[in-house]
C-alpha cells in the first residue's frame, strides 16, 4: 500500500511519465525519424539523386577502388533500401516499368506492290544507367513520340522488303524490327525496345481496286475484285 501511495504522488509520478516518454520515444519516434532517412526502392523502379530536377554524375575517381561506378556516371539506386541522409530531398524516383505506345494506322505497301493497313504497338523502358538515363532525363522532349517515329520508320522500311500477300508472324517483325532501329532508340531516346507487335493487318480498297485494273485481261478475277470492295 504505502508503494502504491509512493508511486501516486507527486515524485512518482513525474517519474512514471518521464519512463514511460522515455519508452514511447524508443517505440515510436526513433522509427519514424529513421524512416525519414532511408530511401526505400521497389522491384521495377530506379533512385537516382537529383539536385534541382537533374541528376547528380559522377565526376571524381573514388579514393578507393571499388565497383561503385566511373567518372560520368549517373548515380542510381538499385533496389532495396539506401541511407539518403543529408540529401533525402534529393531523391527521385524513375519509373522504369514496361510501358507500351502504339503507332497510328497507316497503308505499307510491300515487295510485291501489296498493301497492307498495319496497326502497331511497340513496347519500350528506360535504361537507368549512366548515359542512357541522363538522354532520358534530359535530352529528350518526348520519348513517346521520337521513339514513334524511329520505329514507324523501320517498320515502313521492314514492312517494304517483305514478298507474299501476308505478313509474316508477330515474333519475325519484331525481330527484324528491333534489329534495324533498337540501337538507334537507345542511342536518341535512353529508352530499351522490346518488342513490336503488328495488332491489326486487313487489305486496302486502294489494293483491291489497283488489282481488279491489272487483272482487266482477266475478267473472272477483275469482277471477282470488284466485287470485294462492296
């Protein structure tokens, strides 16, 4: 009794509120104030300290020898968790993700004079190393649209040597694709391309009517055409 007399009173209980402060401050405020200092980075995103909304490059040898990057290099955070005291405001977070565009309809004629409407996508990252970050951070306006344009452009070029009245499968364009243009996307964009899919693939009536004209020796075949277009 006379403890728990002790521990009401005036001493014991400023002592009581000083432990238990004491223990809140351990529990909860440590934590949160180490949260604030550490920068967490995710599967599929990439960290790189910025200044004033642009990345910070490497620009003198370590003292020591280590793996951590050359001179020139962006700094990028790998996944997991990284201390970003004193710079934690610093810290930006590049999304690089798999994200696809797609390429507006348009008539390819092929080796053979076909033509075919090709509807197209093609699937594309960011590169979160050294130069092909920093062309992404800063050198390009659009990624979307420079890289549209440079795929669109080899796609026409691919599409124009192909034989047949067909396109061949998804897998053999993309491949031929990414062969003619991949190196010069990284190069202007600082985007990795990783496929080209043809979505959509039907004839022309500009096709069908150019053909019904060159078969007019062949009256069957030039009403067969004709008929097509209705």
């Amino acid at each position: 009794m006379d403890m728990l007399v002790t521990m009401l009173s005036g001493r014991g209980m400023s002592g009581l509120l000083k432990t238990g402060t004491a223990v809140l401050t351990i529990l909860l405020v440590v934590p949160a104030l180490l949260k604030l200092f550490v920068v967490t980075v995710d599967e599929g995103w990439a960290a790189i300290r910025t200044r004033n909304g642009k990345p910070i490059i490497r620009n003198r040898p370590p003292r020591r020898r280590t793996a951590t990057g050359t001179v020139g290099e962006v700094v990028v955070l790998a996944p997991g968790s990284h201390g970003a005291f004193p710079l934690f405001y610093w810290y930006r977070l590049v999304d690089v993700r798999c994200r696809a565009t797609d390429l507006p309809a348009r008539e390819m004629t092929g080796a053979g004079g076909h033509q075919h409407r090709v509807h197209a996508s093609f699937e594309w990252r960011p590169i979160a190393t050294g130069r092909d970050l920093r062309v992404f951070e800063l050198d390009v306006v659009n990624v979307k649209e420079r890289a549209s344009n440079i795929v669109g452009a080899a796609l026409r070029d691919t599409i124009r040597l192909m034989e047949g009245t067909e396109l061949p499968h998804n897998d053999e364009i993309s491949a031929r694709v990414l062969a003619a243009c991949a190196a010069q996307v990284r190069e202007t964009c600082g985007v990795e391309l990783l496929r080209v899919m043809v979505t959509g693939d039907a004839l022309t009536d500009g096709y069908l009517l150019a053909g019904a004209l060159r078969d007019a020796d062949r009256p069957a075949a030039a009403l067969g055409a004709l008929h097509a277009l209705n």
